[in-house]
C-alpha cells in the first residue's frame, strides 16, 4: 500500500502556485487509480494555512505542515529540514512535488536523506502495472517509463506538463510538525532579490504563444540592408501587445557574442532548441527562423506550430510545422501589430 505526500511550498503571499496545483493533480490521479492508497498533503513556508485551504477538498487524509518565517524563503538547508521532517512524519512511500527550482535543490537530496530515490522531470504517472513514471531523454528525443522498487520516491513533476487541481477550497486542519533548526541552518539569509523590470521579462512560461525570433531579422532584406531596429520594434510591439514568451534561436542570440547586431531584450536565456530549452506554450509562431531541426526539437510539447518564412523550402516546410506563410516577416507582423493597435 502505498502512502503518497504531496509536498509544496508556498509562495510569498501563503498561496500556491500552478506548479503545485499541478503536482497535486498527479498526486490525487495515483491516489484514485491506486486501491488502499492514502493521501497526505504537507506544506513548508512562512504561512501555510490559505494554502492548505485551498485544497482542503483534495481527499488528503492529513495536512501536516511546517511554518515560520525561518522556511519562508528558499534555503537549502531549512527546507531540506523542513521535507525531511514532513515526509518521516507522513511515514510517506511516494513523495511528489513540482519541479520548481526551490524543490529542484532540495528534494534529490532529501531523498538521499531518507534512504530512498528521486526522479526530476517527471511528466506523468501512472499505476497501471504498479507505479510508473514518464520522462523525457536526450533533449525530449526519446521518452522512457521507468519503475522502482525503492522507497521512499520522490517525484519533481515538470511544471506545466500536467492539469493543474481545480477543486473547491474549504478549510483544512494543519497539524504542525516541529523542525529543530540551529544557528548553522540559517547562516544563508536573503537579503533582497533582483529581477527584470516587468517589461524587461520576455520569458513567460504562462503565456499562449510562444514567439521565436530567428537570425532572418537581422539579415539583409530585399533592399540589400539589415533592419534590425526595425526587427526590435515590432517584436517588441508584438510582445507588448500580446503578452507572449519570446524564444530564440540558437544562431540570433549567437550573433551578440559575434559583435553583430541583435535584438537588445534577447539572451542565451530565450534559445529554443537542442542545447536550448524545450518550453510547453500551447502555440508557437516562428519568424525568420529556419526550422532546423536541432531547433525545433525544443518544440516538442508545443501543440499548434505556425511558421513565417520567405523560403518555401525551409525545415518548417517539411513536416515541422502545421502551417507555413511563405511571405515577409516584416510586412507580415507590422500588419499583426496594427490589427491589434499596436
Ligand atoms: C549541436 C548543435 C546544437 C544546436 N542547438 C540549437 C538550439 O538549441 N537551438 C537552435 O535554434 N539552433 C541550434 N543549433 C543550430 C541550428 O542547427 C541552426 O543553425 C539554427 O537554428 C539556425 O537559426 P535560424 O533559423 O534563426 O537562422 P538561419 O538558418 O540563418 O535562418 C534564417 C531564416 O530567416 C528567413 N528570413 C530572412 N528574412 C526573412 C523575412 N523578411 N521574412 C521571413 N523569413 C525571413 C530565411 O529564409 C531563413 O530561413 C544547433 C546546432 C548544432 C550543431
């Protein structure tokens, strides 16, 4: 029988985010499919209860919970503490949890705490012949099933690769579990954080549409000049408008380390691809982008693939993507941007 926790932090604010919902979506699905299973449900943060709350209707038997502000921001060494303690008092077989960076950190080392094995990256469980998880392998080419006998297992579930819980909140009874902490376990403090000014952030996991810039923008155009100031103003207007993710590929954001000219709000950060990232947007438009395939690799788990290219011949025209405009990337999104008033 197997006794499945389902492990998050919580956020700045005491809430949860779609990650954990996601990753509790998976914990409640193996529950249900596995007879004589029991739920549990354990919460580490500065507060806790407005996130018990939340799924208090999950059908977790318990909510054991650590709270403070000593485990409100990420630290390895609380937060191991914190899992550690939560998953010793849930007596836990099976932990899951999302593949957040926090959890990312701590959670493979928790489980070599407690004697068991971790899986990252998990993109689906199953209980059909005993438990099993899905992942992907060399750069999302090949997707493997793997089982263990081993105890406790601890599972990071890729975020955005699951339907997050959508059931009702109510109120949920925590019970504290108490973690020793001593001086050397919060010698690591935050003392502020630094991140992009909102406009500035072009990565946007959430987003619809992922947009890909590709070394075509910068290219000479019919006129025989490049017009990469041009290229930059309609993607940013685009973006704006929009609110979409902006990917790259390798070959754009390659040019900067060349010295060429590029489009100022794009990093190694924003490359799709091979040695790039493979995100999960439920729409994908490239621009000016070949579609080669070490590129679209990355669009693995992209569902509707739209591509605008001048070249007829080009990797999106053969097979890569549902639909393929074989026009002028320029004339086309300066018209995009102006139907949506931009
Ligand atoms: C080991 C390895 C790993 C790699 N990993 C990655 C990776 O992770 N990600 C990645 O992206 N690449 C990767 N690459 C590189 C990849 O093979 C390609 O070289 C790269 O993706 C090409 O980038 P691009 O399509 O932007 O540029 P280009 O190949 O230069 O294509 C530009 C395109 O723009 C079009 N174009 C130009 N002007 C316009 C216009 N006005 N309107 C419409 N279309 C226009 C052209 O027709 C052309 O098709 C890898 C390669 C190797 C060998």
């Amino acid at each position: 029988m197997e006794t499945i926790l389902f492990l998050a932090h919580t956020e700045a604010d005491g809430t949860l985010a779609k990650p954990a919902l996601e990753a509790l979506g998976t914990a409640v699905n193996l529950k249900n499919s596995l007879p004589g299973a029991t739920l549990l449900a354990g919460f580490i943060g500065g507060s806790t209860q407005e996130a018990a709350n939340r799924v208090a209707a999950c059908g977790a038997a318990k909510f054991l919970a650590v709270t403070g502000p000593e485990f409100a921001a990420s630290r390895y060494s609380t937060d191991a503490s914190a899992a550690e303690a939560l998953c010793r008092s849930a007596q836990a077989t099976i932990v899951i949890a999302a593949g957040t960076s926090r959890w990312a950190r701590v959670l493979p080392g928790v489980a070599q705490r407690l004697g068991g094995m971790s899986d990252t990256h998990v993109t689906g469980v199953t209980a059909a012949n005993g438990v099993a998880v899905n992942r992907w392998y060399y750069r999302q080419r090949m997707e493997a099933t793997l089982t263990r006998k081993q105890r406790p297992w601890v599972m990071l579930i890729d975020p955005a690769s699951q339907p997050a819980w959508d059931g009702t909140a109510g109120t949920a009874s925590l019970e504290q579990v108490a973690v020793a902490l001593t001086d050397a376990h919060q010698r690591t403090t935050v003392t502020g954080i630094r991140q992009p000014a909102a406009d500035a952030q072009t990565i946007r996991p959430e987003a619809n549409l992922l947009f890909v810039a590709g070394a075509g923008w910068t290219k000479k155009q019919a006129d025989g000049q490049p017009h990469v100031k041009d290229a930059e103003q309609l993607i940013h207007n685009f973006l704006k408008a929009t609110r979409s993710s902006l990917g790259s590929s390798k070959s754009l954001v390659d040019l900067g380390g060349e010295g060429q000219a590029v489009l100022s709000f794009l990093s190694h950060l924003n490359q799709v691809g091979q040695t790039g990232s493979t995100p999960r947007h439920p729409k994908g438009l490239a621009t000016c982008c070949h579609g080669e395939e070490p590129h679209t690799v990355g669009w693995r788990f992209i569902n509707e693939r739209r591509a605008v290219n001048l070249d007829p011949n080009c990797g999106w025209a053969r097979g890569k993507a549902d639909v393929l405009y074989v026009c002028d990337a320029f004339a086309v999104m300066k018209k995009v941007n102006e139907l949506l008033g931009g």
